[in-house]
C-alpha cells in the first residue's frame, strides 16, 4: 500500500469537471501535491453540486466529462507524478429522479420481481413501496397518467406493463409503490434511507452480487492503475462495515483507503479494520484545540448563561437526539422495534430509540467492539429505569446473534440517530463557542493539552502514519481559517463577551443560541456578504428546529433572521470592523501555525480546494462556491522567485507555507518518519508547540499570540537544536545549533520548519 505525501481535494460539479480538473494538474503539482481527491466521479442526479446523489454506479458521471475526460485527466495526473484518489459512496444512491436510476427504476416497474428488488434496503413484507412525494394525501388527485408513466407535476414514475388504462387513481392502485404524503413516509417508510433523506435509498452492499456491481467500476479504475487510493463515504451506515473494509482491501489489495469514519474523542478505529484510516476529522479537533486557551472557557460559559443560550450539553444532546427518535427517523424507530422478540410493541420502540439516544459513539461494531455496545445499554437502563425489562430483552437478543438484523439494524441507524442529533442539531443549539462545533469533536470539551497532543500524534504514527489528516473539508461546519480567528476569542473573551452583551442589546436576534452563533459567526468570516450570512443563519436556524424548521418555517422569524445581516452592517459595521481588525494578525497566526502542524504531523495531510490562501467559509454549500484558481497560479509563480511575502490580508503567507512544506514532504519523506516532542525553556515556553520528525526535521509553532504579545513576546525563550547546520525551510535562513533563542527563529513567521542541512 502507497499513500500520497498529500492530498488536494478538488470539488467537482457541473460547471467544473475533468477537464477544469485537469488543468489544474501542472499548478497542484508545481506547489508539491501528491494526490488528486477528487469528489464523487459516478453518474449522479442531473444538475447535483457534490455528486454524493450518485445514480448509476456503473457509469462515470457525462455531466462531468464522461469517460474520455477522466482519462485525459488521470493521464495528465500520471505524467506529473500525481496519484489520483476518488470518493466512493457504497451506502446508498439517488431516487429523486427514478428515470436517471436504473436499479430504482426496475424496482418501481416490476417490484420485487425486479432483478434489483434486493439491492436496495427494501421491507418487501410491508407490501407497496412508499415514495414519500405528495404535499398531502389530498394531492393524489393531482396525478395523471401520460404514455408509460405516472406523473405528477414534473416527477415521472414508471408504469408496470400492463398496468396503463383507467383513471389516474386506479393506475395508481396498480402500481408496485405508492406515492404518499411526505409525513406519512416519515412515519412509515418501507425503504432504509440515508438519514431522513428519502430521496436516497439504501443499499445492501453487504450483499456480494451487489458489492460486486456497484464497485465494478471503480475497482477497473483500480486495477488499470488509473485511480490510486479510495475514500469511503459513510462507513457507519453500512450493515457490516467491518466486512466491507476487508472485502474493498482484498479487492484493491494496493490502494490507499481511508474512510470517513468520525471517532468520538478517545475512540479508535476497530483493530482488525484494512484500511490506511480516518479522513481526518479527529486530526482538525487535535490540531484546533491545541491551539485553543483554556482560560477563555469559563467567560464563554457565563456569556451563554446571560444570553440564555443553554450550557449542559449533555441535557441539549439527550433531547435533541429524542427528537430524531421520536419525529424524524420514526419508521427506522418502528422496523428495529418490529424485530425485538417477547417484548411489547411500545416497551420494544422505547428501548430501541432510548439505546440509540445512550449511544457515546456513532455506532458499535459488534462481535468486534463491545464495549460501545454495553455503555449505551447501561446508560439507557440508567435513564429509563422502567425500561429494564425490554432493555435486558433487546440487549440478549443482540448479543446472541451480533450478525443478525435487529444488530444490524439498530447498530446502523444509531449513526442515523448521532449524526442528526448531534451534527445538524444540538450544534446549532450549544452555541457557546461555535469553533469547537466540529464532526469528530466535542464541544463540551474545551480544547486539548499540549502533552495530550503529542501523546495522540505519537500514537498515530505508531499505529495510522498514513491516516488522512484535514483541516477543512466539505463537511466542516466552518473553515480552518474562520476556525483560526474564533480561537483568538478565547484569549480576548472578557472583551469579546462585553461587544456581544451590548451589540444584543441594540440589534440581537430573537432566538438565544441563533444570536450568540450569528455575532461568532460575524466575526469569524468578516468581511462577509449580507446573502452569505443570511443564508448561512437561515440554515443554522432550520437545523436548530428551535424557532423554524426545514419542513414547517416560520416565515416572520425566517424574514427576520433574513434581515438581519443587513441591519447589523447599517447601526454596528463600523464596530465590527474596528474589532476584527484587532483580531485579524492573531488570527493569522493562528492559521500559519495549525497549517503548519497539519502538514507535518504523522498522517497524509489534505488540503482542501482554496485553502492553500485565507479562505473564511462555512458550512456547505458556502464552503463549495467557485475558488479563483487563477490567482493561486499566479501568487505561486510569483512565489517560485524566492518571494518571501508579509503575513498579511493576501494570504501569500500561507501559500508560501504549503509549497515549500508539500513540496519537501513529497521530495525527502524520509524526513517525515518518527515523532518526539520538544519542550522550551523560558518565560513564553508555553506558547511554543514544537516536535521532531525525524532527526533531521523540526517543527515550531506558536499558540496563543495574544497572550504572547501582552507578555512581552518571547523574551529569553530557547530551544536545544541538535548539532546543526539547521535551515529553515519556510524562509532559507540559517539556524545555528545549541539553545537557540526562540525569538530569533520566529521573527518573521509565526511559524518555522526546520531541516538539518540545506532545507529547500
């Protein structure tokens, strides 16, 4: 197994596809990428901006380029010595246009006679397939029937033979599915979906025959060498996804893998688990928090109490994951309930959605980990008391048979249950400090030592030194960047907390945890337009589901919320901007400093499309528009001359970082093996975060820049260098040997890479 030094993650949509990809081959290779990560490449729902809809497994994706592109691209990738790594997503596919989906398609005209029928997560036992379409029951009077097909407005629904004649209604009665009220199929769906999304349907890739045909493709990719790592989508909803991984390994025996498994704080990935690791999101909590000052965190506490914003978040998770349970995944709830043997109906679906609710991980992997398992059954028994008996039930019938469908099923939908509790709910209720509402974090956990830092990245590259690192994906909630500038709240929180207290006085938003997300928010992406903020507190307010909802809004607090943006820049702008200049240089910092530590701790490190220079977006799809690759062509060649830019609004800084650390990375990766801390000596030897590498390689970073400027910067702090000569790579000056005084290292970057030697 090759892993790439590094990896460049390349959103493709229509618009911006192979040959757009393409072009950027010589540019990425020129600031020392090791890998295209190209978004998911397979046939997808017409028009879709991320490609996860995928509809055709066997079909690379026309809107992008079809075939001939993707080989002019990875023939291109080839010649300038780039890998090329592609997202897989095996857990489900698009159903939202049934004639772009074959497999769906069948399904619907042949029902389980269909030589799909079983591909997809269906319970045949229920009767008719439920397509959850209608605005209400009421609207079945709106469908007609037109050649071959059933429609209804602009949706088409494929016809079974002979089925063609009478009035709409009665064609509709003869049909293998039924179109139905989208609340009803909340409630009573006969297909597993991927989330409460029901326009993507499960599918059974534990089965082999359709492991086979949905990663036939791929695996061709594979083998001809074309594609030269995988990443996995979703790994925690698969029926077995311990199975899965070793059936992809035995299959691409040589490919990089990673899967984008989201480990809770102190999880591991299962033992016995093929694969290189995690997409990374455990790194960017490691990274982030190490940079993070703890002293902030009780201001920022006592800021949420005042605004109203609630601060147990145990007590905001619990309930926010009841509200999946018992609102959103009700049918999921109901079929695991339905499995439960010698238990009530109603005791069976409270024990089942009380275990999901108890789950400290996004799912156990029995007969593999145990441990998850028993936790969440102990917690729920402690919580629901009067559920012992169902609970002792569910529990023995579970251990008995690990492999059977109640385990499968209720392991595979607590993902369900986390994901939509705690990602797209509870982090937009616990809003108080946004930067720690992160996949892979906790953000009832304040940050992470110095020492626990070390201790984790030596333990990486122990274990995982080809796992993904990331900083910024297509996931995040925020950008590594915003992230950056938030952290610096942290250390000025009294002053921070003081603006909020009054700014809400004047101008806040009738929701406590809406307003204290909106003025971080603010502040951390300034300057930004009032249409990306709007959109951007719109969606925190729908997932949130505290005021407004996706499903039912509530349209005065949505226009107000909508408004809002532009009412702060007209009575408050000038305040904003006068704070966030103070803010801007820590921040940057910030940003220099965890860059730095992403691309040279144990790990392959990513970097996602843009982020190369400052990049302040948030959530999806902000943090999917357009990146002005032309301007990083030509800082990067104006780079290539020896420039050594100023850290300041450009960002030229940070793109000096990532070429010449990539580009060492990719020319002496022996330089990247091992791991040993460093410690300073002085009065700022806290603010310093240093390893090794290797004998030959030395990182420096600095932490909390505020608090080191009011201290009087470095002063007399030193580090003990090995005999020398040392360079720094970022800037080409000499470092001599001995206990050398920090200040002089870090003079003009916050931030330093030093090699034994000649370092560039």
């Amino acid at each position: 197994m090759t892993a790439p030094s590094s990896t460049y993650r390349l959103q493709l949509r229509p618009g911006f596809g192979f040959d757009d990809a393409r072009g950027l081959v010589v540019q990425l290779a020129t600031m020392g990428v090791g890998a295209l990560y190209l978004s998911p490449v397979l046939e997808a729902t017409p028009g879709s901006t991320h490609g996860y809809d995928v509809v055709d497994p066997e079909r690379l994706r026309d809107e992008l380029g079809g075939e001939r592109a993707f080989r002019d691209l990875v023939d291109a990738a080839r010649e300038a010595g780039l890998g090329v790594v592609v997202d897989i997503v095996p857990n489900h596919m698009s159903v939202e246009v049934p004639e772009a989906n074959p497999w769906w398609l069948s399904v619907l005209r042949e029902g389980e006679a269909s030589p799909y029928a079983h591909h997809f997560d269906i319970d045949w036992s229920r009767g008719r397939i439920l397509v959850p379409i209608l605005a209400s029951d009421a609207d079945v009077a709106q469908l007609s029937v037109e050649g071959d097909h059933l429609t209804y407005f602009d949706h088409r629904f494929p016809l079974a033979p002979g089925t063609g004649r009478g009035t709409p209604q009665e064609v509709h009665a003869r049909q293998h599915y039924e179109l139905v009220d989208w609340r009803r199929g909340n409630a009573e769906l006969t297909y597993r979906r991927f989330f409460d999304i029901t326009t993507l349907a499960a599918v059974t890739v534990e089965r082999p025959e359709v492991f086979e045909q949905a990663h036939r493709e791929i695996l061709r990719w594979v083998e001809r060498g074309d594609v030269t790592g995988l990443r996995v989508d979703h790994p925690d909803g698969l029926a077995d996804p311990g199975g899965y991984v070793r059936r992809l390994r035995e299959a691409a025996p040589d490919a990089w893998i990673v899967i984008e498994k989201i480990l809770h704080p102190g999880e591991s990935l299962p033992a016995g688990w093929p694969v290189d690791g995690t997409t990374g999101y455990d790194a960017m909590r490691e990274v982030f928090g190490v940079l993070l000052d703890p002293a902030g965190e009780p201001t920022f506490t006592a800021l949420a109490d005042r605004l109203g914003v609630p601060t147990d978040y145990a007590a905001v998770e619990e309930d926010a994951r009841r509200m999946v349970t018992d609102k959103i995944l009700v049918a999921e709830v109901r079929r695991i309930a339905g499995l439960v043997e010698g238990v009530d109906g109603e005791a069976a679906r409270a024990a089942v959605a009380e275990t999901m609710i108890a789950f400290g991980v996004y799912r156990s992997y029995l007969p593999e980990v145990e441990s998850s398992w028993g936790e969440a059954i102990a917690r729920a028994r402690f919580r629901r008391p009067a559920l012992g008996d169902a609970l002792t039930a569910l529990d023995r019938q579970v251990r008995a048979d690990p492999g059977g469908e109640l385990a499968t099923r209720i392991q595979q939908t607590s993902g369900m249950v986390v994901a939509k509790g705690t990602e797209d709910t509870t982090f937009y209720r616990y809003t108080r400090f946004a930067a720690l509402n992160e996949v892979g974090g906790s953000p009832d956990v304040w940050g992470v030592g110095v020492e626990e830092f070390h201790r984790l990245a030596a333990a990486r590259e122990a274990s995982q030194p080809t796992a993904m690192t990331a900083l910024t994906t297509h996931d995040t909630k925020r950008s590594e960047d915003t992230r950056a500038r938030l952290a610096v709240l942290a250390e000025v929180a009294d002053e921070f907390a003081g603006k909020v207290v009054e700014w809400t006085d004047r101008c806040g938003l009738d929701e406590p945890a809406l307003n204290l997300l909106a003025w971080q928010t603010l502040v951390g992406a300034w300057p930004i337009s009032d249409e990306r903020l709007a959109d951007y507190l719109l969606k925190a307010a729908r997932e949130s589901k505290l005021r407004t909802t996706w499903t039912e809004p509530d349209e005065p607090f949505e226009d107000a919320v909508a408004e809002w943006p532009r009412r702060v820049r007209d009575e408050i702008g000038g305040e904003i901007d006068e704070f966030v200049a103070r803010i801007e240089a820590p921040g940057w910092s910030n940003s220099l400093s965890q860059k730095l530590v992403q691309l040279t701790m144990p790990g392959v490190p990513d970097v996602y499309q843009g982020t190369e220079l400052w990049d302040f977006s948030l959530v999806d799809p902000d943090n999917r528009r357009e990146v002005d690759h032309g301007l990083r062509r030509e800082l990067l060649e104006r780079g290539a001359q020896g420039e050594l830019p100023e850290v300041d609004a450009s960002g030229t800084a940070k793109l000096l970082l990532v070429r010449r650390t990539l580009r060492l990375r990719r020319d002496r990766p022996e330089l990247f093996r091992g791991y040993r801390p460093l410690a300073a000596d002085g009065p700022a030897a806290d603010h310093l975060l240093a390893y090794a590498r290797s004998e030959d390689l030395v990182v420096l970073a600095t932490r909390l820049p505020v608090g080191l400027e009011r201290d009087g910067g470095w002063g007399e702090t030193t580090l003990e260098l090995p005999d020398g000569p040392w360079t720094d790579a970022l800037t080409g000056a000499s470092v001599d040997a001995g206990q050398v005084r920090v200040a002089s290292v870090l003079g003009r970057y916050p931030m330093a890479l030093l090699v034994r030697g000649e370092g560039r």
